[in-house]
C-alpha cells in the first residue's frame, strides 16, 4: 500500500487542528489589534518604569493606545511607585509588555493569567492609596495562555536579556504557526477553513 494517503491523512488532521487553534487566538487578539503601522523608537531616559529591561527600542504606538512618546512616558511614571513597592513580582514584566513592548515585527502580549496574578497582588494596595485597578488593563482582554503571550515568571528571577529572549523566542513561533498555516493551506487545498477567514490572503500576510 502506498505511504502518501496515510502522509496526507495526518496532514490534514494536523491542518484541522491548528485551524482551530489559530482561529481561536486570533479572536482573543481582535479587540486589541489595530490598523496603524507601529515605529521603532528609543525608551527614554524619563520613562525610568522600563529601564534595565534588555533591550532600547519600543513600538510606538504601544499596546496601551498611546500614541506619542510623551503621552506614554507621562502615563508610565504613575506606575512607578506601585512598582517599588513590590506588589508582584511580575509587575514590571506585565507593566513594561504593556508601555514599553519590545519592538519586533509582531506584538507580544501579556497572557490573561499574567494580568490577574499582578493584579491579585497589587490590587489590594491600590486601592489603599484609593487608586482602582484600571479599566485599560482589563484582564479579560488579553489572550488566555498560550504560546505567544509572556506568561508569568514569578517562579524565576528575570532580568532584562532573559525577557528580551523569551520575546524573541515567542515571535519566533509565532511566526513559523503562520507560515505552516499558510502552506497547508495552499498544498492541501483547504481554503475553504482558512482563507476564507480573511488572515491569510497572500504570502505577504506571513513575512
């Protein structure tokens, strides 16, 4: 019997899979993503919430909507004191994700499990001060765990090339689900389950 029917059997199957997978993540991204092309630009020196975090440059606008360096910067420095006193150990992972994202062809976002154990931690303090947790760092609308989000690393000491390599490292796969994706979809002829979705429309859409 010939091995080809079995190879494109798992093929398919494999196909399936990640389809469902992918279509699953992508709408947990949906109401964050947006239509303005992200810059490349310097952390500055008074953006002192990110400083020793692994690497220079950030993408503006950031993954909180801001739009100009200034706006970021004034916002960032309000988070200062929740972070020194050491709520969460996570708290600059999570805050920094957010403010300063590391500027790589894709974004990586914070997991929905990262946020709720920063502000498990930090909440109760906040509203000490009578500051609420805000409503721009909603859990619900980041992605649940996966692959491609930051996890958290409170079980670990970070330091800032450690986070620049996990960053990387989530990119990296990211990357490579997309182009799988977009290959199965065109040697297997399956069109019909993703490309009809609008994410894959061209090669283009991958690199």
């Amino acid at each position: 019997m010939s091995p080809f029917p079995n190879f494109f059997t798992m093929l398919y199957s494999a196909q399936i899979f990640l389809a469902i997978s992918c279509h699953a993540y992508f709408a947990d991204w949906s109401v964050l993503a947006g239509d303005r092309q992200p810059t490349c630009v310097s952390i500055p020196q008074n953006m002192s919430l990110c400083h020793n975090i692994g690497y220079t440059k950030m993408r503006l606008p950031n993954l909180l909507e801001h739009d100009s360096m200034q706006e970021a910067s004034q916002q960032a420095a309000s988070w200062v004191p929740l972070l020194n006193v050491k709520c969460h150990a996570d708290s600059k992972l999570f805050l920094c994700s957010l403010f300063a994202p590391v500027c790589l062809e894709r974004p990586i976002y914070p997991c929905r499990s990262l946020c709720q154990k920063v502000k498990a931690g930090c909440e109760g303090t906040m509203k000490t001060y009578g500051f609420p947790w805000p409503t721009m760092l909603d859990c619900d609308k980041f992605p649940l765990d996966n692959d491609m989000c930051i996890a958290s690393q409170s079980d670990k000491e970070i330091d800032g090339e450690l986070f620049f390599c996990y960053c990387l490292f989530v990119v990296v796969k990211f990357m490579l689900l997309l182009l799988l994706l977009n290959l199965s979809c065109c040697y297997c002829n399956l069109s019909g389950i993703l490309c009809t979705e609008g994410y894959f429309e061209g090669s283009n859409s991958v690199i």
